[in-house]
C-alpha cells in the first residue's frame, strides 16, 4: 500500500479571480460633452468616461437632429403664420384708426378760426 495522498482535484485554494466588473456609478451624467479618441476609436464621455458604442451613439444623435429639423421646420411655419397675423392686424389698426378719427370729426364740431361753428 502506498503513502502517498494525492489532493483531490479541485481541492486546492482558487486562484484570485482574474475578472473585475466595474458598476456605473450612481453619478447622473447627462453625456453632454464627448470625446472622440482616434487611437482607440471609441466615442466617450469626457465627463463620466462613459464609452459607447459608435454606431448605437451616431444613430442616437441622427435621430435626435432629424427631430430638431422638424421642430425648427414646425416652429418657423409658426413664426411665419404670425407674422402674417400681425402684419393684417397691424393694417386693421391703421383702417380702424382713420376711421375712429373720421367719425369723431364728424361726433365733434370743430371752431373755424374766424368763431363759427361748422
Ligand atoms: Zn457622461
């Protein structure tokens, strides 16, 4: 019979593990300036170092200036029509000022500057 032990597989202490994971803090970070590292070819947060992944990051921004075209296009038809409105009310005033001062013309009598009433 032998002496000798044989540790079972398995048995020996586990190396330490080689895989860290970095949880995202609780840090809001709005993304609002980005750096674009040439070397590394990633799309990061400056503030945050938050990478993304680049075509998920151009899509996202596509659709973000695709949005804002829109609304610039809605808000300068807007402008637009209101300009219009001014424009006709502002020629409504201007018709309806002469018109206020005919008819006082006409309500009030006026002095000739010889004393007569007309
Ligand atoms: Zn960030």
């Amino acid at each position: 019979m032998s002496d000798k032990i044989v540790a079972f597989p398995g048995a020996e202490p586990l190396p330490e593990n080689p895989i860290t994971v970095e949880r995202e803090g609780y840090r809001y970070c709005a993304h609002d300036r980005i750096t674009l590292d040439e070397h590394v070819r990633t799309v990061r947060c400056t503030d945050c170092g938050k990478v993304f992944e680049p075509f998920d990051y151009l899509l996202s921004n596509a659709l973000s200036i695709q949005r804002a075209w829109l609304s610039h296009k809605e808000v300068m038809r807007k402008a637009s029509e209101k300009a219009e409105t001014v424009e006709a009310l502002t020629k409504e005033e201007k018709r309806l000022k002469a018109r206020v001062k005919l008819l006082k013309e006409k309500a009030e009598p006026s002095i000739d500057i010889k004393g007569k009433w007309l």
